[in-house]
C-alpha cells in the first residue's frame, strides 16, 4: 500500500476513498457538501470550496474537487474530519486503519452508509413516525438493515421511457436549483432540514390496505424552505433513491408556471414535461395509486370562480382553463387514488384547505433556534461579538421570527454586523427589522455601481418601489417582462439589482424576476408610501389617499402581506433612517408623510375605529419602530382606550415606549404573561442589567396609572413578580391615580392583595372593584374587607365570583355591608358559602345601615336551611332589590319558604328573584309564586297550570323563563297567552327542553296579527 502522504495518488486508495463517498446515501452526502463550508472542518489555511461547484455534484465529481483543493493526505484529513463531524463513526475507523496501512477485518464487510446518532423515531403532526431504513447507494444495498417500515425495492425492469423522463426530471430540476443564486456569505448550515426529511419519508409511507390515498400540504412561512424541500424528494426519487418501489411516476407541478398557461388538458399538462411525444397516458390511467403529485406554490394560481365555474370530470383530455385543471387535481376528482404533495404559504394554504380532501397537514418552520444562533455564531466570527449579537436579538420576537427563512437570517445578521461595526457600544434593547434593513440596503448601495445610487436613477427607484407595493395589493410575488415594461423599469437597472441579490430571477421563467425574499418587497413597497410623489401604486387613486386606505386594511386584518410592510412604513418614518436611505437611493422622502399618518389617527378615533378588535399592540410595535417620541406622543396624545396583552420581551418594551404617551387614556385593559417579569431568565437575558432594564419598563407602563384620566383599569389575568407587583401597588397607591373601576381577576402573586387593601383604604374615587378568581383563603379576605370597610371608601359594586370564600370569611365581608355606607352591588357567585355563611350575611342584610340592593349567591351550595334566613331578610330589607339564588339546592322546602314571604302583605323593596337550575320537583312549590305583584318575575321549575296564571294575571312584557326544565306541556299555556297579551314583547325560552311538538304549539299564535312578540329566545 502507498505510504500515507501519497494515498490520495494512488489509484487503490482513490478507489477506496470514492467507495466510502459512493457509500453514503443522498442525505449524508449532501451534509458532507455543506461540511466542506464549514472553515473549522478544512485542513489549516484551506479555503472553502465554492458552493456552486458542490452543490450538484455527485461522488465522483466531489473526490474531484477535493483532490484539486486539498492535494495529496490532505485529501483524506479533509474527508475524515467531515466524517467524524457526521458520527459516521465505523467508517472513521476503517478510514484510520486504512490510512495508516491496517486493514481490518472490519473493512471486508463493505462500506454501508451509517445514520448518524441523531436519527431516531421523531413525532409531528399530532402522530408518531419512524424513519424509514437509510436510502444508500446501489453497491449498499445488500448489506443494509432490514426494516419492516422500508419501501419493498422495484422488482420489475423498468421500462426505457420511464427512466429517460427520470433523466429529464432530474435535469430539470437541478437547472432550477442552479438558477436560485445565494448571496457569497451566505452560511450553509449542515442537519438543518434533516428533521423535516424524516417526517417527509414516515408520512408518504404507504397507508396499508383499504387506507385513503394521500393528500398532504406543506405550510410554512415564505421562505422557510416548502419549495427546497418537496424539490429534495423529486430529485431523489429522479436519481432512484427515494421512494423507488412507491410511485412509478413522480410530476414536479409549479403553481407560477402553470398560472401562466391557457387553456389546455390535464394529458397535455403532462405532456409538456415529457421527453418525446409518446406519453404513457394508459399507463398512468392504469396504476393510478403510483403516481405522486408535487404541486409547489399552488397559491400564486387563481383558483376562485376559474375552479368552480366548470362541472366536476375525470375527463383527461378536455381542455379546460390551467386554474380548473389544478382545482380538480386538488379535489381528487382527475386522478382519486394519486398522491398529492402541495407546498402553500399561511394564506394560501388557509384557501387550499377547503378545496383538499382530509389534508394532513405539516408545518415547516424553518430554521431552528439553534440553528439561529449557530449562523449568527459562524457570520460574525468572533463568538462574543455573536452572543452579544443574540442576546439583543432575543428582545425581539419578530427578528427571531423573520430569521427562520434563510435568506431572511442572512439579512438580519448582514444589518447587525453593519450596525455593531458602526457602534460598539449600542443602546439597551433589540435592534429594529426597519433598522436593519435599511443598514443592509444602504451598505449593498453604498458598493454597487453609480447607476443605482445617482440621481438620475430616482425615478426608476420610485418606480421600483412602486410595483413592490403594487404586487402586496394585488398579492403577486413575481413579475414578468411586461410588468416591468410598464413602470418603466430599464435593464441595466434590474440587472444591478439581481448582482446585489434584491432580485433574483424566477427558477423556471427566464424573463421574471421576484424579489430574494418576501421581507424585501415589504420594505420597498413600505418606501414607496415615504418617497416623494403624489400618485399611488394602483393608479388614479393620490397616494396619500391610498396610504390611508393601506392602514385601515391594515390594521383590520385586511392582508395579510401587509403586516410587515406596515411596520417597515412606520419604521422609515424616523428622520435618521430617511436620511440615510436619501442618500443610498438618490430620492427625495416626502417631509409631510408624519403629518398624513396623524391625520389618519385622528380620523380613526372620531369614526369610533379604535375600540372593539382594533388591535392595539400592533399599533404600538409600529410606533416604537419609528423609534420617534415625538411622533409616538402625537400620535397617542388623544387616545381614549386600549387593550393589550403582554406576552414577550418585546411586547413590553414597545407598551413601555408608547403608554407613557397616552396621557388622555380613560379605559386599559393590560394582560402580562408569567414569562415577562419573571425574575429567572434563561439564554443569557437573566442578567441584572437586564432585569433592572425591563423594570423600568414595567414602572414606564403604570406611569399612566397616575396620569389622573385613566378612570378603568382591568388587568385580569396578569402573572407578576414579586418586584413588578410592589411597583404596579405603588402607582395605583399614587394621590394622583383616580381610578374608579378595578378588575383584579386571576392575578398573581396573591399576596399583592394584601398591598392592594392597605392602599385601597378610605379610596373615595374607587366605586366598582373586581376580585373574582383569586384564592382569598382567610388571612387574605379578612385584610382585604377590613381595608375596603372603611368609612370613607367610596365604593358601590364589588365582585368576589369564585374566590374560594368559605363562611369563615361571612362575618368579616358581613361587617363591610354595615361598615360601607354606599356598597349596593355584591357578587359572591361560586364560593363554597353553605348555610352558615348566608345565615351570617342575612344577619347584616336586616340592618338598617346596609344599603345593599344587589346580592349574587348563585351555585354557593346553599340548601333548604339558607332559604328561612334569606326569607326573614326578604321582609326586613329595606334596599335588596334583586337577588339571584340560581344553581342551588334549594329543595320544594326551600321554595315554600320563600314562597310564603313573597305572599305577605307587607311593603317589600324585592323586584327580582332568580331560581333557575335549581332542584325542585314538579310539584307547585306553593301557590303565593302565581300571585306575586306585576314587577316581581320567578323562573323556576313550574307546573303549567302556574305558569299560565301568573302570566294570564300580570301579564309581564318580558317574563324570565330561561333554564326553569320547561317541556312540551307548559307549552300550551304559553301558546294561549301569546295569542291574547297586550303586553308581552319578549320571551326567552333558552335552556328548557321545548321538543318539537312544543315549539310547533308555540308556532302558531305568532303567526296572528294579534300577537304583539317582537323577540323570542
């Protein structure tokens, strides 16, 4: 054997070395490719070998290039530190044996492709999938592992058309690879899809025996990866290494190219990919279970009135328009028993949903976390740098979002290193898309040729971003030579643009271009609302007036392309980045774009349009992007309400920038996630720096408590920490805070109550307080009502739904009825009270100084004992007006006893009694209910002779009759009284057991012209 530093040479050891590459299956010869970008992996002072040169590159081929790059042991260092790095750890052995002359026995077992340690069953999509066996290379193939999950290899001969549509197929596809250029930093990644590989492969396993042919949709995000993906599976089925023994045939269907065909028929669809004439139409009509359908980008066809207007068919050769072609390959309806593979964005996919049948659905959500970081890592160089670089990333949800696509993260992590090289020490906080975008853009101007950036070129850049913003109204990604021609958009100028990577040409289209990723058409179509100009994007309309019309789409949820072109818009607002984007383009930024966006605030707040679903958070994360307090202060100066959830970093950090604005604010409802102020961080974001940073943003937020126009507060639902607690007490606890309505449901921690009393104590603007849902054990209520008791306190309504109140905690709450001289409203629903508890609450209900009117004791598990307490303070009560006893088990005796006081001739402020779902039986529970005075309603459970004196009698104009297990007989009195009432004009019936023949008794007198019911529940 040759000696080691000349192995490579010789023409046994290159044999060997082509074996072991020969040996690996697609998937690891493909992360063996994207190692070789890997500079840690090369020997010392190699360069990469460039990507275009690996990237269709088969065994042979790659030895080829590694012997050219890393000549003579090189060669082999440089392919065994890659194995090593793919855990292909028996042929890193038998690569070392061999490298320093031993063999072993080891090596006489041939070379088979080895999964890494790292491919194990995975589970997604709501189901468990195992991974097939690995796919090697055919001198493999006998000594692989026999699974039973593995597709059963090809057993006939296939025939000579077939493998030349394969040939085709496959050169096809690795043009459109070709074509796709990536910027010359870009980082390869290596393992990035792998996951999403293996999920593919588990879910196209055949299904068994009578199992529904397969439909899946790929659904991701623009650039994540869908069309890269389902490309993969063609070009391995192609190339007879994937799914072999599964599908004869494999069609690639392009949603952009067929969008562009006219009418034609599904044969001849096929046709036009075919290498000759002779399409084995009958063979496909045959064995249509072995045929697969990728159908990539099915949103960019229109698939509206196109796809209904025809009949459903399985006629192949009637020519039809291409959108209903690809709707009937959809529904199954041209090829039922076909697999079908679509790949849609959020949007799209959402449309398709209803056109497929039983789709399973995948998501692919890019890169990883890890993978983030890892890329960051790798594009800064300097690790610290790196994770200083993450670590503000972080604060900022939505770049951690947009870095899921590729290209995306590129861009993001091009902006950080421009901006950290500009400012070593940055400000607190995550950088802005806006501002990073605009670093990249203006650095990739700065070093293009002077036709982009003079300015004689300030009208094909409006022109630019003209159609960008054209394409997101009419949601269209890629434009053709016709488009261009339109806005009068040069040569030389989109070809500037396609060496910068802001364009890139279409795969399969020669003469259309689209933007390198969706985030960059948002940001030219948001400048074009910026630059100076008067006419819109669409024609006819100004575009100031367009510009109104964008954001009222906008922020109703109209588009949903327009989501982060509205933040791009806001974000040019600020005076620096329109300066520097001045400079890069060579056009002039319109001075009056700030003053148009506030008129358009002020117009949405006189027509009522922020309030209801106007969503509020958004609005803010706009506003902070302009990193502008001016313009945020003006904007929000005049702002009557807000709704807002607090679930991140960011979300904070933007609610901290803009609530300290909003000083005319009068209603806030503020909900914060346990994740936000949470005292232990994790990833690096626990530092005290940090935490000290998002406490002045949380003291930022209730800085507006005390701005003495805020009257509302709900804040529901907030998991706080200890720290955020005590400052939100201090500034409600502040003489300028003038509260009058507190909800405080749900929040924690509980002891924040306790805070919350001492402050509340002789609150003379506090009239309405909310604390239901919170655990008010005795120690906690007792402070909280001895606070609220005080003689001073201005409150009238207070709520303790569901609070875990026991009677332990009566006698404190019976003491605040007397103690509070204006409390009139109590709700102490779903408390565990029982009979003792009431009995201390009647105690205080008979008091002349308890000026309560309202009392909720429903589903308090009271029974027949509460009913002679409650009775006694029926007739004593000079101010309970309504009492609500629903959901109790008040048992026939119960009733009576109520029932007897209802029926006393004394004077009695009582209007309202509510019995509903409680336990009777259907015996009348005593006949001073049908004889109580014409205010006083009581849905119970009642006979119909009851029912129909009391409302033949009184005639109420809207009788409460819902949840009283009314049935079918009670059905008639109440027929005959709709049919003779005077009065009655509202009948809810919700919640009782009518049947059928009780609604058609109910039926008939509604249809007289004497009836006067003008709503029925």
């Amino acid at each position: 054997m040759a000696s080691p530093a000349g192995i490579s040479g010789h023409d046994g050891a290159r044999d060997q070395l082509l074996s072991h590459l020969r040996g690996l299956d697609p998937w690891q010869l493909e992360d063996f490719k994207l190692a070789l970008q890997c500079p840690e992996l090369l020997p010392e002072g190699a360069r990469r070998i460039p990507w275009a040169d690996l990237r269709a590159a088969g065994p042979a081929d790659l030895l080829c290039l590694l012997e050219e790059r890393f000549p003579g042991r090189r060669t082999w260092e440089a392919a065994l530190r890659v194995f090593e790095d793919l855990r292909l750890s028996s042929l890193c052995e038998r690569m070392r044996a061999e490298l320093h002359g031993e063999r072993t026995a080891g090596a006489l077992r041939g070379v088979c492709g080895v999964l890494p340690d790292y491919w194990s069953p995975l589970s997604g999509t709501g189901q468990n999938l195992s991974i097939p066996s690995c796919f090697v290379s055919e001198m493999s193939q006998v000594c692989r592992l026999q699974d039973p999950n593995q597709e059963e290899p090809e057993t006939l001969e296939e025939t000579a058309h077939r493998r030349r549509y394969r040939e085709r197929l496959r050169t096809r596809i690795l043009a459109l690879w070709d074509r796709t250029p990536w910027p010359e930093d870009h980082i390869y990644l290596r393992h990035v899809t792998q996951r999403e590989h293996a999920e593919l492969r588990g879910l196209l396993r055949p299904r068994g025996a009578g199992a529904p042919p397969l439909t899946m949709l790929l659904e991701g995000a623009a650039g994540v990866g869908k069309t890269t993906l389902a490309t993969k599976l063609v070009l391995h089925w192609a190339e007879g290494v994937l799914f072999r023994g599964r599908f004869s045939y494999v069609f690639y269907i392009s949603g952009h190219w067929l969008a562009k065909l006219g009418d034609i028929s599904f044969a001849g669809l096929l046709a036009l990919d075919w290498p000759d004439s002779q399409v084995p139409v009958e063979e496909f009509r045959a064995h249509p279970e072995r045929l697969l359908f990728v159908i990539d980008g099915a949103e960019e066809v229109t698939l509206g009135s196109k796809g209904s207007a025809s009949r459903p068919g399985a006629d192949w050769y009637q020519e039809l328009p291409a959108a209903s072609i690809l709707v009937r390959l959809l529904k199954k309806e041209l090829v039922p028993e076909a697999t079908l593979l679509v790949t849609a964005g959020p949007p799209g996919g959402h449309a398709l949903r209803g056109l497929l049948l039983r789709p399973c659905r995948v998501g692919i959500p890019g890169f990883t976390e890890g993978d983030r970081r890892e890329y960051l890592r790798r594009f800064l160089g300097d690790p610290d740098v790196a994770e200083e670089a993450w670590r503000r990333m972080q604060g900022s949800e939505t770049l951690v979002r947009l870095c899921a696509a590729p290209l995306a993260c590129w861009a993001v992590c091009a902006g950080l290193k421009r901006q950290l090289a500009g400012s070593p020490a940055p400000a607190p906080g995550a950088p802005t898309p806006t501002g990073l975008y605009a670093q990249l853009f203006c650095s990739l101007l700065a070093g293009a040729e002077p036709g982009l950036r003079t300015g004689s070129s300030a009208g094909q850049w409006r022109a630019f971003c003209s159609l960008a913003a054209e394409g997101l109204w009419l949601a269209a990604f890629t434009f053709a030579g016709d488009a261009l021609e339109r806005w009068r958009l040069e040569a030389p100028f989109i070809d500037g643009l396609l060496r910068l990577q802001i364009l890139r040409r279409v795969s399969d289209c020669e003469h259309c271009v689209t933007f390198a990723h969706r985030s960059f058409q948002e940001f030219f179509g948001a400048l074009f609302y910026v630059l100076w100009g008067a006419q819109g994007s669409l024609g006819g309309v100004p575009r100031h007036q367009e510009m109104r019309r964008w954001l009222n789409h906008a922020f109703a949820d109209a588009n949903p392309y327009w989501r982060q072109m509205v933040r791009f818009f806001f974000g040019l607002l600020g005076t620096d980045l329109a300066r520097q984007l001045e400079e890069a383009v060579g056009c002039r930024m319109s001075p009056g774009v700030a003053d148009e966006v506030l008129d358009w605030a002020e117009e949405l707040e006189r027509c009522g349009a922020v309030s209801g679903r106007f969503d509020f958070l958004w609005l803010f994360q706009c506003l902070h992007e302009t990193q502008d307090e001016n313009l945020a202060r003006r904007v929000l100066n005049r702002l009557p309400v807000a709704d807002l959830d607090i679930q991140g970093c960011e979300h904070l950090r933007v609610s901290s920038f803009c609530l300290k604005h909003c000083q005319k604010l009068r209603k806030l409802r503020l909900s914060v996630s346990h994740r936000v102020l949470e005292k232990k961080r994790t990833s690096g974001l626990g530092t005290p720096e940090v935490a000290d940073f998002r406490m002045h943003q949380w003291e930022d937020i209730c800085s507006v408590f005390c701005s003495g126009n805020l009257s509302e507060l709900d804040l529901s639902n907030s998991k706080l920490s200890t720290a955020s607690m005590m400052r939100l007490c201090l500034k409600l606890g502040n003489p300028r805070c003038r509260l009058q309505k507190l909800a405080w449901k749900s929040m924690a921690p509980v002891e924040g109550l306790r805070k919350l009393g001492l402050l509340l104590r002789g609150d003379r603007h506090l009239t309405h307080l909310d604390l239901s849902s919170n655990s008010l054990d005795a120690a906690v209520s007792r402070g909280v009502f001895r606070m609220l008791g005080h003689s001073a306190c201005g409150l009238k309504y207070l709520w303790l739904e569901k609070g875990n109140l026991s009677a332990a905690a009566c006698e404190d709450l019976a003491s605040l009825l007397t103690s509070t001289p204006r409390l009139t409203r109590l709700c102490l629903g779903l408390n565990p009270l029982g009979d003792e508890g009431v009995q201390l609450l009647c105690g205080s209900l008979t008091r002349p100084e308890c000026v309560l009117q309202r009392l909720e004791l429903w589903c308090c598990r009271l029974s027949t004992p509460s009913c002679r307490h409650l009775s006694d303070a029926l007739l004593r009560s000079r101010s309970l007006t309504h009492l609500n006893l629903r959901r109790n088990s008040l048992g026939d005796g119960g009733v009576k006893l109520l029932s007897s006081a209802l029926g006393r001739t004394e004077p009695m402020s009582l209007v309202s009694l509510s019995l509903a779902g409680g336990f009777f039986t259907t015996e009348p529970p005593g006949k001073p209910f049908s004889m109580c005075p014409p205010k006083f309603c009581v849905p119970f459970v009642c006979n119909s002779s009851i029912l129909e004196d009391h409302l033949s009698r009184f005639c109420p104009t809207t009788p409460r009759l819902e949840k009283c297990s009314l049935t079918a007989a009670c059905c008639r009195p109440l027929s005959s009284v709709l049919g003779s009432s005077k009065s009655l004009e509202n009948l809810n019936l919700l919640g009782n057991n009518l049947g059928p023949d009780g609604v058609s008794r109910l039926w008939m007198p509604l249809r007289k012209l004497t009836c006067k019911l003008r709503k029925l529940g």
